[in-house]
C-alpha cells in the first residue's frame, strides 16, 4: 500500500517541474489597480473581472474575524505580492549536503523517495520534463466519459460557462474575510466536472495536476458533480510543505446534484513553524459543500497535521431532500500550534442527515478546538444529526476545546452530541510498556485506535501514510 | 532468578517499601499477603518499573543482571510480566492486534520468528481456550467495556501469550467470581514449569486454594514480616493479620 503511494508521488515530481515560463510579478500591496492586472495577465473575461473587484471592494468594509481561539500577528495585506507569474524554481541548494539532516530524517520515516526528498528540500536535480506524462495520459482517459479536470485558469479559458455558473454559488464572495480576499486574488486552483451518470473512473488527485504547484497561496478549489455522478478528490500530501507565503487562504466550493456524490479528502501538512513556533505557515480556508440535489452526498475527511495556525470548516448545505453531509476529520497540534477546526452542517432540505466525527490531539503548548453548527431550518422536517467530538491530550501543557453549537428549529430534528476527553497518560503507557511495547510504538498505536473511524473514510494508501505522519509528528511528545 | 535486596522504594517522596528482602528461584510459586495499603502492590509495580515509583535504595537482580539497568518494556521482553489489579481500557485498539504486537515485540528480542495477522489469529485460538475467552473478545478494544473478570481473563491470555519467566499477578481475584477464579488459576497453574516462577500478590488466601505456593510471605509497613509455606496462608484465614502484626511488634520489627 505504502508502495502505491510512493510511486504516485515520485510522478508528481518526475513530472512536476516545468521550465520557461515567464516570470513577472507585481509589487507588494493590494488595490483596485492589482485586481486588474492579475485579471488582465490571466486574460480573464470581464464578469470575472467584476467577480473580483466586487469582493475587494466589500473586504474593505470588513474585518478580521476574532472568534477563532487562535492568537497570531495580523498580516500586513500591503505587505504581500498578489501576483507573481509561474517561474522556474530556483534552487535552494546545490547538493543534498546542504540540506537540514532533520528534515532529511523526516522524509526518511516517512518513506519519501530519494529524488522526491531533493525536490522538496529545494535541491537542484536534473529534471527532464516529458511531454507525453502522466498527466496528459489520464486527463485523456477522463475526457472521453466526459470528467474536466484541470487548472482553474485552463477552466475559465476552455469552459467560462461553467465557471460562472457555479463560482460563488456555494461561497459567495462576499462571505467572509478570507473567502472575499481570496475571491479578489485568487490566482489558480483546481476545477473538476463530472457529467451526468459519471462514476469517476479514479481518485482524482491534486499529484496529477500540473503547472499548479505554486498557486499555493490563495487558491481556488471547484469541483461540480452532476445528477447521478460521483468522485473522489484527495488534496494535499504528508512530506512536509513548505513555502514562502505565510499566509494561506483558500477557498474551495463542492456542488453535487440529484443523487451526486462528492468525497472530498486532505492531508494537510504545511509547514508549523519550528519548536518554539516562528516561522509557520498561516492557513484560513473556507471549504464549503452544496448538496444542491435531491439525495446528493457530499463528505470531508481531513487529517490536519501542519501550520502554525489552522482556521478551517468544512461545511455542508444540505438544501435537497434526503441529501447526506459528512465530516471527519483529525487535527493534531504540537509544540506551539493551534488549530481551530470543526464544521457546519446547515440543514434545510427534508429527511437531511449529517454525520460529524471529529479527532483533536494536542500535545507540547498546542491549543486545538473543535468548532462546530448543526443548524435545522424550520422546513428540514426529519432531519438528523449525529456528533461525536473526541479530545486527547498528550502532556500537562496543551489544551483541547469544543465548541459546539446547536441550532434547531423544527421539532421532528434529531441531533445528538457526544463528547469526549481523554488523555495519554503514564498508565496507559506503562500498560503498554509492561507488554514489552515501547512507548513511540505505544503512542501510535494509541493514536491509530483513536483516529480509527476517521482513518477508514480515507484511501487505504493515504490512510497509511497518515498513520506514519501521526506518530512522526509526535514523537517526543510523552516521556 | 529474581534477587530482592533491601529494596527501598518511595512514591512522591514518601517511603512505601523500607528494606525488602527476597529469593525467588526458577520452579517456585511465592505468594505476598497483607493488609491493604501494606506496599504489596507496590513492590509489584516496582519491579515491573512503574514510572510514578522512586526506587531509594537496595539492589534487584533476575538472572543475575542488574533490573534497574532496563526501561520498563526491555524488562517485560526480559521475560518479566505483571498481571494488573486494574487493567487499563484502550478504545479503538483491537485487543488481538495489541496482543500481537506484543507477542512480536517479544519474539524480536528473542530472536524468534515474527507472527504475521494469519499465523497469529491460528495462535490465539489455541491460547484463549486456555482461560476460556470468548473469540469476540480479540476483536474488541482492549479491555474497553469488559466487566472486571473478563479484564482478569484477558490478563492471563496476554500472560499465555507472552510465556514470561517471572510473571507477578497483583489481585488476580479481584472482580473474579469463583468459577473464573478456578478456570484462570488452572490456567496460572498449566503455565508454570521448572524454569519459570509465579509471584501472586493478594489480600485474601482463597485465591491460593488453586495456586499453591511453597512460600507465603507477609508484607505490612513496607516490610516483609513473616515469611512461611503455604501453612501459614491457611492460617491466615484462619486468624487474619492483626496477629502477624502483633507478634511482629513484640519481636522488633526487622
């Protein structure tokens, strides 16, 4: 299974480097003028154009949000360049010896190849880009069921009409702080269309998407699933990312008609700063799913491991009848992380039902919080909730919050919450230990068990990695 | 092969064990009685090499090596293993998978051949007639909603499986009506061979009805008191401590 996984890694970096794309950029800062210039490199039509300057303009009446149980600097939004075209990287070093023999351990335990080690290190290697790769090949494949899957800005070139009809429609650009900012300046993402009756043949995976890997920092993420159709979208990878934008805010929007299904899942593994908490990267994304039709399906799983900070809430509008929402997820925080995480599952079509399963593991001077809205619209007759939002704790220094909020307004809903708060302490390790167990391989053994009913709504091979991921970050965390 | 020499122990400072003195040779089943609070659990855990205890003085050895030179786990891989009064609960870790890993840690260390899940599950189903488990306990959590006995159950089979040397069961009894006690004292009993050794902690003798030990030792104050054959369980019965005690004081305490 590990196995699978590496190769499909080492393609993405067998093919993910391209070479003479013009550089140019834009200087720090951020006005009406930036908008246009990003909208006109990108030869964008005019409605987007009005799509962006209509969510700058209303980011300027608003605010940083402040209910997140999260304390970081403000960013200085002047301070940032908002557009800075593809170029070729630039190595960083000149031979593996150079590299942080931390890092490089790392990458070993997690099984990272040799190559893929260099190119995430920033380590110049001779790469020879072929044309007829991997990529080309299954977009191929999907294009004759009909699956569009490619780079948002091949996607506002090549199919507008699709763009506009569902850009904004799950996450308007207006919506909040970081969703209007991205709105205005988002440079890439991902966009996906399935057809009418498509099962996608494949997990479509952001590995097989090329050209995008340095629209990192304000993303934009579509995916539509027609009536009866359905797809698998992983996100994100378990290497360690790093980047030089601090701040990360992307926006992505599910749409799922008449009896779609959306599996939406992301290991998250932004780099979190080092012990002491300088340096990591910020992430503030907004992630929303409409289960526009009649049965439709939409589920988040997600395994937040990185950033410094974590601001994030995968939701669910379950406007058609008997339509189901789901979210799992696992956030772990270590040293001086903090994660303020949850959901929302906004109930409005009839017989609605949503499942939310939440693991938080803090351990060193983390702080993780679940945050979390069932909410039930007064037609939503039938309705159903179930929770469940489990804490671990790992060490006297960390803590774990849950902050749920039930919203009902009609009284055929059924919502039920569960909580619980347990710690890994020095019993249970000794227990374990007494078995001729040591305590790392007890501790991940612990951990798996508690993030087991998250874990198994992963792929198998991604569900793995995330095991090794888990017990890497928190090596060191108990005795 | 185990070589108690004025151990001294405290917990937080305070002394619980004050100079404890003990041969256990291969063959050999002891048992350690007394009062509740008297430091028998302690010296188990002692040995085992709970973190909470600070060992102050004296000296262990099993098989002649120095016990305190091991962490806790190369202890138990050593062929140490502690039956607990209250097994811990893990929720979502498979009793079966735990019960591998352990196994396999073990025949790591020994150089033996590694189980894998087939091998294992083929195992397991030999092991667990042996104390009368039902199957579905593997794939439940450990120990996660057993009721007192089936903890106790599943800390013979993890003993079955492991085959320790030394095998220290504190409150075996506890939580075990008579029947479980019978069928999991004939289980201790099945175990123990001429190269292994058996030391059961408890408060009440009844236990030792089906596990004969040929010592039975006394243990109040964080001392051992009185050390006898298997008579002297018998009497306690009988007579209870205070006695124990009483003589104890009025010879000076050791």
């Amino acid at each position: 299974m590990s196995t699978t996984f590496n190769v499909v890694t080492s393609q993405e970096y067998k093919y993910g480097f391209v070479t003479d794309i013009e550089a140019d950029s834009v200087a720090p800062g951020l006005n009406e003028d930036v908008i246009r210039f990003i909208s006109a490199k990108k030869g964008e039509p005019d409605w987007l154009l009005e799509f962006r300057l209509k969510a700058y303009r209303h980011w300027l009446t608003m605010t940083e949000p402040e209910w997140a149980k999260v304390d970081y600097p403000r960013p200085d939004f002047q301070k940032i360049v908002y557009y800075s075209a593809p170029k070729a990287k630039i190595p960083k070093y000149a031979s593996m010896d150079e590299v942080d023999p931390e890092l490089l351990r790392t990458f070993e335990k997690l099984g990272v190849p040799i190559n893929e080690q260099a190119t995430l290190a920033g380590v110049a290697v001779d790469v020879v880009f072929d044309s007829v790769s991997v990529t080309t090949t299954y977009k191929e494949k999907l294009a004759t069921v009909g699956i569009i899957f490619c780079s948002f800005s091949e996607a506002v070139r090549e199919h507008p009409e699709l763009i506009k009809k569902y850009l904004g429609s799950v996450v308007p650009a207006t919506d909040n702080f970081y969703a209007a900012l991205n709105s205005a300046v988002f440079t890439d993402g991902s966009f996906v269309f399935i057809p009418k009756g498509v099962t996608c043949p494949m997990d479509l995976s952001t590995y097989f998407r090329i050209n995008n890997k340095d629209s990192g920092q304000f993303e934009r993420t579509l995916i539509v699933a027609e009536e009866g159709a359905s797809v698998s979208y992983l996100e994100g990878c378990t290497a360690p990312q790093f980047d030089t934008n601090q701040l990360h805010a992307a926006v992505v929007e599910l749409v799922a008609l008449d009896h779609a299904s959306i599996k939406y899942s992301t290991v998250q593994n932004w780099y979190a700063g080092d012990k002491n908490g300088v340096g990591g990267i910020f992430n503030f994304v907004t992630k929303r799913g409409l289960c526009k039709g009649k049965a439709s399906h939409i589920s988040w799983t997600q395994v937040e491991t990185g950033s410094a900070i974590t601001w994030k809430y995968p939701s669910c509008i379950l406007l058609g009848d008997d339509s189901v929402g789901e979210f799992y997820s696992v956030a772990l925080t270590n040293h001086k992380q903090q994660a303020d995480t949850g959901t929302k599952m906004i109930h409005i079509g009839r017989n609605t039902k949503s499942t939310i399963i939440s693991k938080g593991i803090s351990a060193g001077d983390s702080s993780n919080s679940y945050r979390g809205l069932v909410k039930v619209m007064p037609k939503a007759e039938g309705a159903r909730n179930f929770s469940q939002c489990d804490s671990m704790l790992i060490g006297q220094t960390c803590s774990a919050s849950t902050f749920p909020y039930i919203e009902v307004q009609n009284r055929s809903a059924k919502v039920e919450h569960e909580a619980t708060t347990s710690k890994i302490g020095e019993e249970q390790l000794f227990y374990f230990q007494q078995r001729g167990i040591p305590t790392e391989e007890a501790i991940s053994m612990i951990i798996n068990g508690f993030c087991k009913d998250v874990f198994r709504e992963l792929p198998m091979e991604f569900a793995v990695e995330a095991t090794k991921l888990l017990s890497l970050k928190l090596e060191g965390s108990v005795g | 092969m185990l070589s108690i020499k004025n151990l001294t122990a405290s917990i937080n400072g305070t002394p619980v064990l004050k100079g404890i003195n003990l041969e256990i040779k291969a063959g050999e089943i002891h048992a350690i009685m007394g009062p509740n609070g008297s430091g028998k659990s302690t010296l188990g855990k002692v040995l085992a090499g709970h973190p909470s205890y600070e060992v102050t003085g004296g000296e262990v050895l099993f098989e002649g090596k120095n016990l305190f030179d091991l962490e806790p786990d190369a202890r138990a891989r050593a062929g140490i293993f502690m039956g607990f009064q209250h097994p811990i609960e893990v929720p979502g870790v498979s009793n079966a998978s735990f019960l591998r890993l352990a196994y396999n840690k073990k025949a790591e260390a020994e150089g033996r051949e590694e189980l894998d899940p087939l091998e294992f599950d083929d195992f397991i189903h030999e092991k667990i007639k042996l104390v009368a488990m039902k199957e579905e306990f593997l794939d439940r959590s450990l120990n996660e909603g057993f009721s007192g006995g089936e903890k106790k159950r599943n800390e013979i089979l993890q003993m079955a499986v492991l085959e320790p040397k030394l095998a220290i069961l504190d409150e075996l009894d506890s939580g075990l009506d008579i029947d479980a006690l019978r069928v999991l004292g004939e289980a201790v009993n099945n175990l123990q061979q001429p190269d292994r050794a058996l030391l059961i902690i408890t408060h009440f003798p009844r236990i030792l009805e089906t596990i004969q030990p040929q010592f039975v030792h006394v243990l109040s104050g964080g001392r051992i008191l009185k050390s006898a054959g298997k008579e002297l369980a018998l009497e306690l019965e009988d007579r209870g401590y205070d006695w124990v005690l009483e003589e104890a004081a009025a010879g000076g305490a050791r």
